[in-house]
C-alpha cells in the first residue's frame, strides 16, 4: 500500500488545504457536538471560535500513545467527498 492508512495533523491539514489549528478546533467541535447531544453541555458553552465548526463531522483523531495522535486517511477523504457532495 504506498498511501499511509492514518495520517498526522499537519497532513490532515494539508490533504484538506486548511491549517493545523483549523483541524484541531473541528475535532474539537466534534467533541462538543458530542457533549451537546448528550446535554452534557449546550451551544453557550461552546468556545466563540469553535461554535462556526459545529456540526462539521470532521473525523476523530485515533491516539496511539500518550502523545501521538493521528487520523484514518479514508475519513478524512470520505469527509472531502461528503462536503463536497453538499455543495459547501
């Protein structure tokens, strides 16, 4: 297999032509998202720069270790083709 199954941050953000700091605050509104449909937390609790990534359905990360942390390369291009497929 040349392409690598999972796939770091920065390349994540590369794939989808968006920063590392973009990835990370919509993995992070995944989490919220979570918490929100739990009714662990509401939209108010939400952090002013992730609230605009609610919804996203970006891909969660996987942790391999402690620090390492890495991302399965056919979510985040099923993620690419279902965004695009909305039209957004």
């Amino acid at each position: 297999m040349s392409e690598k199954a999972l796939v770091t941050i920065t390349d994540a953000a590369k794939i989808i032509s968006m920063s590392r700091a973009t990835v990370y605050r919509m993995i992070q509104a995944g989490d919220y998202d979570q918490q929100i449909a739990q009714g662990k937390k509401s939209k108010e609790d939400v952090p002013q720069a992730i609230r605009g990534y609610l919804g996203c359905r970006f891909p969660r990360m996987i942790r391999l270790g402690p620090r390492c942390v890495r991302l399965n390369r056919a979510e985040v291009e099923a993620w690419i083709a279902s965004r695009a497929s909305q039209g957004v």
